[in-house]
C-alpha cells in the first residue's frame, strides 16, 4: 500500500502512470502513519540565581512610605527594615555601661576625713563653686586680690576672716569650670553637708552667681535645710566689675541682720 503522497511526487517527476505496480493500493495521505519524529537530546535545566533585590536607600524607604501614606492614610506602613533592626536571639545582650568616674555622672563622694579634721568652728560657711586656677597654682584657696577682697567684705559685717569656714563645692576639678554639670554638683552634696555640720555655722555665702541658676536650686536646698543662705558676686568679678559692689553690699547686710548678735564684733553702718 502506498501513500498517495508517492503519486504528486511520480506526477512531479514526469515518470508516468506505468511506474506503479498495477495492483497497488492507494492510501489517502490523512491515513498515512506520520513518522515518528526523533528524540532531541533533553538538556538539564539551568539553574540561575533568583535576582537579589536592589537594597534600598533611606530617601527610597522614606518616598515609599510617604506614597503608601497617601493612598492610605489609615493603613499601618513600613520600610521593610525593622526586621533586619532586630537583634538576634543568639546573640548575648551586651553588658550595662557603667558610668565613667571621671564623667559628668560621677559616683556619690564619701565626706574626706581630712578635710572636717582640720574645720573649726566658723560663723558662716563661704562657698564658691571650685577653686580658681591662682588657687590650684599656689595651693590655696581664695589667694591674692580676691581673697583679700573677700576678707574685706566679711569685715564690713563684722567677721574677721576665722570667723568663715571657706570651702569650693567641687574640689577634685581637673580645671577650672564656671559651671559644672547639675550631676557634679550632687554628687559633692555629702561632702558639703559633713562640713557644714562640722563648722557649726549659721548661714552660707554662696560666691558666685552660679548658685542662682535653677538646676542647682534642689541641692543647695538640701545642703542648707533651715540655715539662711546668700548669694553675691564672686570677688574676682567684683574686681572686674566694680559695679556690681552695691549689689554685694545688700546681700551683705542681709547676711548681717541673720547672725546673732554676739557675732557682730565691727559691724560697719
């Protein structure tokens, strides 16, 4: 039986009705057994890597939140990056910082007993906020034109100059600070409040208008409790600024009129 594909190819080649064999059967071509058609070699698959995402910027992140926020207002947005903010599970938390001694967060002071030892007992209690860079040179506080300015002052309200216990809040300065951190500060409360009560003095002078500011407002009140309290101008910028003397002088007589009498000794008008 032949395809009757073979009779388009005999008419095509010329050869004539006589090429095929008389009792040949013709077979319509829709019949005709297709051949079949040869296996392709399969080629494994190649593996190619998924495309990595583009990190994104924080100016990407922030106009990706910024959009999604306008479309829907009420919808909860994210960068995608609080995921990777999180801390691992596997990894130990790391340890608690202390605070540096020689930082602004310095430890409580303990009273030195050195210090009261050599107190005496004193009228008034004088204060300034930390020793001046002539007192740390000559290793004595209130020295040269200040000191002898201050002495002058307490004589005008009757005080010779063992009549004040003088002090520094802040001793242990590395160098001179006209104002120390409110940390500081408390942290020489103790200190202050073991000499005051080994003076035995009746009211404080505060040198300095730094003990004005409010910040230090709680720890001067604690230092003080019930003792009168005062303030002037340092004598070291009374020297600069003549000026403010008459503001000293109020504050003084203020000072004055908080004694007891037995204190007053040359008490000037």
């Amino acid at each position: 039986m032949l395809s009757s594909r073979y009779l388009h190819l005999h008419e095509a080649l010329g050869l004539g009705p006589m090429w095929l064999n008389r009792g040949a059967k013709v077979l319509p071509a829709e019949t005709a057994a297709a051949p079949a058609p040869q296996a392709t070699p399969q080629t494994p698959p190649q593996t190619t890597a998924a495309p990595q995402p583009a990190a994104r910027t924080p100016a990407a992140a922030t106009a990706r939140l910024a959009a999604m926020a306008a479309v829907r207002p009420d919808a909860k947005v994210s960068d995608g990056s609080s995921a990777l903010s999180r801390p691992s599970e596997n990894i130990p938390p790391l340890p608690a910082e202390r605070p540096s001694e020689n930082g602004n967060t310095a430890a409580r002071t303990v009273a030195d007993p050195a210090v009261l030892a050599a107190i005496q007992p004193a009228a008034v209690m004088v204060v300034s906020i930390c020793p001046a860079p002539e007192d740390s040179a000559t290793g004595k506080l209130f020295s040269g034109s200040a000191g002898v300015l201050l002495d002058n002052m307490l004589a005008a309200i009757g005080l010779q100059a063992a009549d004040a216990h003088k002090t520094s809040w802040v001793k242990a300065a590395a160098a001179f600070t006209p104002e120390p951190p409110p940390e500081q500060v408390a942290a020489a409360l103790p200190q202050m409040q073991a000499e005051l009560a080994a003076s035995q003095a009746q009211a404080v002078l505060f040198l300095g208008q730094v003990f004005a500011q409010p910040h230090y407002a709680e720890t001067i009140a604690q230092l003080c409790g019930g003792t009168p309290a005062f303030t002037v101008p340092h004598p070291a910028r009374l020297l600069r600024q003549p000026q403010l003397k008459k503001q000293a002088w109020e504050e003084l007589k203020k000072l004055r009129n908080a004694l007891p009498p037995s204190t007053e000794k040359t008490a000037q008008p």
